[in-house]
C-alpha cells in the first residue's frame, strides 16, 4: 500500500479546510521555536576555564555576572 505524500493529502482537502491546516502548521512552528529557545546551549562551556586558578567557583559566578553587565 502506497503512502500518500503530505502535499498529495493537503490537495485532496477541500480548499475552504486549508485556512485549518495553515494554522495548525504555524502553532506547530510557533511551539518548535518557543522549545528551541528554552533549551540551553552549552556552548559557553568552558569559557571561564583561564581563571580557574585565580578564583574559587563561586567567585567566578560572580565574576561572571560582573562580565556580562559590561
């Protein structure tokens, strides 16, 4: 049995269904994008590993924030 494509299923729709699926497809973006953004990125990981000698864990965390107010 053959599968129809997604684009082969949205043409059978009658066209006055196809505002449903627009606006489903955009929520379905929308959540994607909102759950990308709230993941965090360890791409700063690392980052401080220079002033590990100079400051205890928590100096650094201060430090940090002092850093990223400039």
């Amino acid at each position: 049995m053959e599968t129809a494509t997604l684009q082969e299923k949205i043409e059978k729709l009658p066209p006055e269904r196809l505002p449903e699926v627009i606006d489903f497809v955009e929520s379905l973006l929308e959540q994607a994008q909102k759950q990308s953004a709230t993941h965090l990125r360890m791409t700063w990981a690392g980052g401080l590993k220079e002033f590990r000698n100079q400051y205890t864990a928590l100096e650094l965390q201060k430090k940090s924030l002092e850093w990223w107010g400039d």
